[in-house]
C-alpha cells in the first residue's frame, strides 16, 4: 500500500525554517562573541556573515509573527 506523505502548512514550513536558523544563529553569536579574544581567521564564521546571519534571524522572527497573525485572522490557527 503506497503511504501518503502530508505536506506541511505553509505557517509550519515557516517554523521549521525557525527552528533550524537557532543553529546558525548560535554560530554567529559564538562568532561575534569569540572575537574579542580570537584572530577573525580562527573563527568559525566571518564576523560580517555573523551579522547578517543574525539581522536574516530578526527578519524571520517577523515574518513568523507576521504570518502567525494572518492565520489567527483567518482562524487556521496559532504560529510561533
């Protein structure tokens, strides 16, 4: 018998994505923070990566808000 995969919502595809940024975002934090006693070279990500990394991250917390309160307005249900 051939199983049906489900296909996430939309709303969850973007939680996902959120849950997986925390560890890039952690990265990038690490990044930030080890530079005050590590050569840049010696970091594990380059510090201007690390800010973008972590201005994207404030970027997909909007968003999810933003979707959160599309779905609550169309009673689909809660996000973030």
């Amino acid at each position: 018998m051939e199983q049906r995969q489900h296909t996430p919502s939309p709303m969850r595809l973007l939680e996902i994505l959120k849950d997986r940024f925390g560890a890039l975002e952690a990265a990038a934090y690490s990044s930030i923070k080890l530079a005050r006693y590590a050569p840049e070279n010696e970091l594990s990500m380059d510090l201007l990566v690390a800010q973008s990394v972590l201005e994207f991250g404030s970027s997909l917390r909007d968003a999810l808000e933003d979707a959160g309160e599309w779905a609550r307005a169309r009673g689909v249900g809660p996000v973030g």
